[in-house]
C-alpha cells in the first residue's frame, strides 16, 4: 500500500514540471529509476497514478521503469555481489559485514511533455 502514497509524491513531481512547461501542457512520458530493494510494485505504481491523473493534462503519459538490482559489498573482503531476496550474507566468505550499494533507487529520471524536450 505504500505505493499510493509514492505515486501521489510522483504525481506531485511530474505535475510541477508540467506546469514550467506551461498551463496547458501535456505529459506524455515519464521516466522513473526504481531500485529493487525498495519493494516497490511497477505496475501498483502505474494504477495508481492513471487513478490519480483521470482528467488531468497527466492523464495518459507512459510511465517507464528502470528497474536497478540490489547489489551488496561486502566489508570483510570486498566482494560485490547481486542479491534477490533480502539475504545479505556475504556470497564470497559468508561475512554479515555488508553495505547495500545500489537497489534503493527511486526518483523521476525524465518527464516528456508534448511540444518539449524531456524535463
């Protein structure tokens, strides 16, 4: 359920950029980064912000994800590793001395507006 209040965050952004684009302009595209740590749902996100634009000049964009693994290092011997669950032992020495360094991501990369060049 946290997706509906990432969205309206997201809908909030996107309409702010819309609005320097002018009144009456339209999104056509938007662009989000997501990291895969974050249990974020794409396609909760894209419900969600088609419920939240109907009627609006945000209504119908296309919302591209860029979905960024969840990579781990590990402190002890420097191993970097890609994991998919939340198991954050060390695959090279078994250390529990480990640092998420990438798959947290979450921000509007881009917002395409009609007549413009992407935000």
């Amino acid at each position: 359920m946290h997706e509906m209040s990432i969205t309206q965050e997201i809908v909030n952004v996107v309409n702010e950029a819309r609005l320097s684009a002018g009144e009456d302009a339209r999104v056509l595209r938007v662009s989000i980064k997501l990291g895969k740590f974050t249990a974020i749902v794409p396609d909760c996100i894209k419900f969600y912000y088609e419920m939240m634009t109907e009627g609006t000049p945000m209504q119908g964009a296309e919302l591209d994800f860029e979905v960024v693994p969840t990579l781990v290092k590990c402190n002890a011997c420097g191993a970097e590793y890609e994991i998919e669950d939340v198991n954050l032992f060390c695959t090279a020495c078994g250390g529990v001395d480990t640092d998420i360094i990438a798959g947290r991501e979450l921000s509007v990369e881009s917002i395409e507006v009609a007549g413009e060049e992407p935000v």
